[in-house]
C-alpha cells in the first residue's frame, strides 16, 4: 500500500480562495517558455483542494496530494501548511 501512495502527484502552492466549506483554492505557479519567442511565462493552475478541519487561510502556503475524486472538481487533499500567510 506505501508504494502505491508514493506515486501520487504532490504539489505546493498558495491558498487563494477559503469560502468554501473544508475547500480550498490552491493556486500552483509554473514556469514555461514561449514555443516561439522563448520568453518564460508565468502560469498558474488552481486546484480545489479538500481541507478537512478548514483550517488554511487565504495566502498560506500549503502541501497538496493527487486522492480520489472528492466531488465533481476536486480531487486533491491537502496534506500540510508549509508556511502560515502573513497578518
């Protein structure tokens, strides 16, 4: 059973939605060139994220694992707070 965890999508991004009930909006940032140009962009993918004891705050940054699907968007869990937003 561990080795099966251990081939699940992990990514690290920031809360930027918590108005859901025990539901997040993580957006991850990535860096991709421009096929043509070759300038690097910057993108950002949301994932809902599934937050049991509704506990991030919007610009936290939080630790997400690929799960089974929760509802008909989500389908990741997040696993830990990296790094508590600033006040």
């Amino acid at each position: 059973m561990s080795a099966e965890r251990n081939r699940r999508k992990a990514r690290v991004g920031t809360v930027l939605s918590n108005k859901m009930d025990k539901t997040v909006v993580v957006g991850v940032e990535r860096l991709v060139r421009h096929p043509l140009y070759g300038k690097t962009l910057r993108q950002t993918t949301r994932f809902k994220a599934h937050d049991a004891d509704n506990s991030c705050q919007v610009g936290d940054k939080v630790r997400i694992v690929e799960t089974r699907p929760l509802s008909k968007e989500k389908r990741w869990r997040v696993v830990e707070i990296v790094e508590r937003a600033k006040v």
